[in-house]
C-alpha cells in the first residue's frame, strides 16, 4: 500500500479526534473562545500603555491575538497566554513557535495561576467569571498594576477609564482598572 494515502488518513483522523476533543472541552470552561476583533485588540493594547520590560498576562488567551498585538507594538516585554482549552493552547503555541513572537504559554486554569509578577492583565471573559476573579486579583495584583477588560466590567468597581471602540458588527467597550481598583 502506498505510504502517502496512509499519512494522509492518519493526519485527518488525528485532526478529527483533536476537533472533537476540542469541542467537548469547551463545555466544560465558563467561557467559549469567541477572539476580540482587530479594532477591539488594537484599543486593549493602547489602553494598557505599555512599556518594555513589562510582563503582562492574557488570562483565557485564546489564540494569543491580544498578546502578539502588544509583543508587536512594545517590543521587550515577557508575555504569558494561559488558556485552559489544550487544542485552542496548541493553536496559540504552534502560532507562537512558528511566528517566534516570543509568547510563553501555560495551559491551565486561570484561577490557578499565580498572577503576583503581573504589571498588566488581559481579560475577554463573562461578568460571573469577572466577579468569581476579583477577590484572587485582590490577594494577588501588586499595587499599580493594570487590568483591561474587554466588554465587561468588575461588579461594583469603578473603572479608572472606559473606552468605546466603533466596530462595523458591533460596537465594543474597554474597561482599564488600576488596581487597587475602587469600590463604586
Ligand atoms: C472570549 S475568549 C477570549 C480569547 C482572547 N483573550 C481574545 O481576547 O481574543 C475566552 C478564552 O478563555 C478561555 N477560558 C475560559 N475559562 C478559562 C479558565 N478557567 N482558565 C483558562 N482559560 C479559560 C477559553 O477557552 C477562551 O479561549
């Protein structure tokens, strides 16, 4: 039997099992991977003002998008992506290693994961996981630090800026909060 037809078939039956092991494991985190649109990725990685040397963070990373957007816009900085989905961490690594874009990833729970080294946060999550995240960002962020959130806002803290971002879907908001961010 020839060699090729064989690869072939293994390659997509591999590409089968990882599409549906995908699928499956997304049910089982709060929040899909829906990426933040190019406008929307442009104006987190302005609000955050970022400076060389920094180490931001992109908790629930996705493909990476965010993180490549700020490494290309203020080179020097250490960026980590911690995503839970392994095949959606595998795309943003394999798109990291290919590109050298420098992204280090973690594939775990955000909640798990110890953000005390953090001068910048990136947060694309729903408003319940934003509420069961603020007493860890409480306990962990050091004084100065900078979280911003797209589309939606901490419970009951006042963000230091918003900023609204017209889109041709839909419009998006950006929440800057500088932590200690104040109760409202
Ligand atoms: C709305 S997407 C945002 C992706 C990216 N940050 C962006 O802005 O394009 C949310 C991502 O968070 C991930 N996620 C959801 N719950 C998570 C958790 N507990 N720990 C780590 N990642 C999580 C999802 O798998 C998904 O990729």
């Amino acid at each position: 039997m020839p060699l090729l037809p064989v690869v072939l078939l293994v390659l997509a039956a591999l590409l089968i099992v990882l599409l549906i092991v995908s699928t499956i494991w997304q049910f089982s985190v709060p929040v899909p991977f829906v990426p933040s649109s190019k406008a929307a990725v442009r104006a987190m990685v302005q609000a955050a003002e970022l400076r060389s040397g920094q180490t931001i963070l992109d908790l629930g990373a996705g493909d990476g998008r965010v993180l490549r957007e700020a490494c290309r816009a203020c080179p020097g900085l250490r960026a980590i992506g911690v995503e839970a989905v392994p095949t959606t961490c595998f795309v943003g690594w394999l798109r990291s290693w290919c590109t050298r874009d420098g992204i280090l990833w973690h594939r775990g729970s955000l909640f798990d994961y110890d953000v005390r080294h953090a001068d910048c946060l990136f947060l694309y999550l729903y408003p319940k996981v934003m509420q069961q995240l603020l007493p860890k960002l409480d306990r962990e962020l050091r004084p100065g630090a900078r979280v911003v959130s797209h589309d939606f806002p901490f419970p009951d803290r006042e963000p230091t800026t918003t900023y609204l971002v017209r889109a041709r879907v839909r419009d998006h908001k950006i929440f800057v909060y500088d932590w200690p961010a104040k109760y409202q």
